[in-house]
C-alpha cells in the first residue's frame, strides 16, 4: 500500500529491510514528509479470514515515520558499536541467502538496533549507520525535552480512539482515519495505495 502510494505522487523507495513480520523502507522526493507525517502509529485491521469460522479477526499494525536528520545526526564512535554481518532473508533470491550481506547494528550505549539485509553490505552497514545515527539523535533529543513530550504526549494520548491511527474495517468495506476524521468506504483503493482521500 505505502510503496503504491509513494509511486502515484513520485517518490523515490528503497526497501531497506524484511524480516518475521515487519520492514523498513526509505522514501525521498519533495513533499514526502507531508504524504506521511499522518501515517505513524497504531493501524487496526478487522476482517473475517476465511478459515475463521465467520469470526471477527483484529490485528494490530504499527506505523513509525521517522525522518533521517543527516546534517544533525551524531557521530557514533566505532567502540560504541556492535555489529554483526549474516544471511539475507526475505525477497532477493539465491544471492542474496549465499552471501553474509545482511547487516545488525547496535548502539551498545543506548541498545538501539538496526537490521538492513540489502544485496550490498557496504550499503547495509553505511544505511545502519545513517538509520541509527538519526534514532540515537531522536532519543538524547526526547532526554532533553522529556517534560515537553510527556505534556505532547497527554494532548494527543487520547486524541484518538485507543490510540487508534486508522481503522481499517474489511467486514463494512470502511476506512476510519482517527486523527483526521476522515472515512471512506472505498476500502480497495486504500489498500491499493490510494490515500488521497483520508488526507487532510
């Protein structure tokens, strides 16, 4: 959906990472962070599957948008890092599974963790640090404003039902945008990337 959606408005993605139920991709192009500053967060799906005997079945997605700050980002000392080359998994073929190009990088500090398991491991390890660099610069910025956050984060708490960010019901064929209050029952065309219509 978000590849999709980042296609029809001409930007450019790059899938960094696929692992056991979750991955990570770069956007870039102008006006990205405006196509997906609302996207982070709690995504609810409900449906029935098929094999479910005709219950209700919720799952839970989370979202997280973070921008990757370059010129503000620190520089990790070599000592403070652990890193860790493997096997690839997920989509990219017998290349990818032969060669230890996957890279896991841990601020030892902080334990904060990065899997990139691209083709090249130059790349990997040179994307990890970029991506960990710019987690780690967001933590010691949450320490120095903790009291702000903490007044953020009871504003906009309860802003939304649960926390909820978006609710996607396949049962009534609805969207429920909770931050906007946008809906739609065009439930297909979101799921093929069209997000026009729950934006602001």
């Amino acid at each position: 959906m978000y590849l999709t959606y980042a296609a029809s408005r001409g930007l450019k993605t790059e899938l960094l990472s696929t692992d056991y139920g979750w991955f990570a991709f770069e956007v870039k192009g102008p006006g990205v962070w405006q196509s997906f500053k609302n996207e982070g967060g709690k995504h609810v799906v409900q449906r029935c599957p098929k094999n479910g005997g005709g219950r209700r079945h919720t799952s839970t997605v989370s979202v997280a948008v973070m921008p990757i700050l370059k010129s503000q980002a620190p520089r990790l000392k070599d000592s403070d890092l652990d890193i860790k080359t493997q096997g690839g998994s997920g989509p990219g073929g017998q290349h990818q599974n032969k060669t230890d190009s996957a890279v896991r990088m841990t601020h030892k500090p902080t334990g904060l963790q990065v899997f990139i398991n691209g083709r090249s491991q130059h790349q990997n390890k040179q994307k990890a640090m970029e991506i960990l660099a710019s987690r780690v610069a967001s933590l010691e910025e949450e320490k120095r404003h903790s009291q702000h956050n903490e007044r953020r984060q009871e504003q906009i708490g309860g802003g939304s039902r649960s926390g909820k960010a978006r609710t996607y019901n396949f049962l009534q064929s609805r969207v429920t945008d909770h931050r906007t209050g946008r809906k739609t029952r065009n439930i297909k065309e979101v799921m093929k990337g069209n997000l026009d219509c729950l934006s602001e």
